[in-house]
C-alpha cells in the first residue's frame, strides 16, 4: 500500500513538471493571449455601459479602443517623464560617500539637446574616475 502511494506521488509529480514544461515552452503564444484575455475583461464592462445607452456595436467598440488607447498612452507619458526625471539625477560614489549630482533637463535652463550632451559628458567623466567641472567649481565656492 505505501509502494502505492509513492509511486502516485511521483507520477503527480512528473505530470506537474511535463505541464509547466509545456506552459515554459507555450509561454511564446501564451502570454499574449493571457493579455489580451486581461484586457478584454477589464473593458467588457465599458463596452456593456456603451451597449446598454443603445450605442451601435461598432461605434461601442470604437470608443471602446479609443479610450483604452488615451489611457495608455496617458500613461506612457507619465512613466516616460518619470523616468526622465529620475536620470536627470544621477548617484555616484566619489571618495566614498554617495553624492547627487544633478544633470538634466531642469538644470540651468538648458534646451533638450544640450542636455543630452552634457549628461553624455558628465556620465563618461564619472566613468573614467574624474569629478565634473561643475563639482569642482562648487567645492572651489565652498573653500573661499
């Protein structure tokens, strides 16, 4: 009897390991799908609320999209400003002690393109192992 119990437990689990197996291997067309399942169900009901104000079907389904697609990209936007926001500052170790330097779009008044510019430049100095102008100015400032 307990010889029998053993091998169920195994084959329980050799099924288990040939279904997630599957699942892995599947997880190619898988995934998509799952999402767009997420994304039917979270607007069925703004579809039904269009359809119960005697919307036409397709109409329904155009709006349907249309707001689903603002809301994306409203929120692209925000994590796209977000994340340029967060770069602008920079951590890095100097000597040590971990320091913000700030670089970016909101320093200085700069245009976009400068700014990338001077990013790219202060990034490669920090690289090499060399403090930017700007740090050394300021530690000139606080000395006088």
């Amino acid at each position: 009897m307990q010889e029998n119990k053993i091998g169920y437990l195994f084959i329980v689990m050799a099924s288990v390991v040939v279904i997630l197996a599957g699942i892995k291997s599947a997880s190619a067309i898988l995934v998509p799908f799952l999402l767009s399942l997420f994304i039917a169900i979270i607007l069925s009901p703004l579809y039904h609320y269009f359809k119960s104000k005697k919307v036409p079907e397709g109409l329904a389904l155009v709006l349907v999209m249309s707001t689903f697609l603002v809301v994306l990209a409203l929120v692209g936007k925000l994590i796209g400003t977000s994340v340029t926001d967060f770069s602008a500052n920079i951590a890095k170790d100097f000597n040590k002690k971990k320091k913000w330097i700030k670089v970016g779009l909101k320093s200085e008044d700069v245009r976009e393109l400068d700014a990338h510019h001077r990013r790219q430049e202060t990034i490669n100095l920090m690289r090499m192992g060399e403090e930017p102008n700007f740090i050394k100015e300021r530690r000139q400032d606080k000395k006088v």
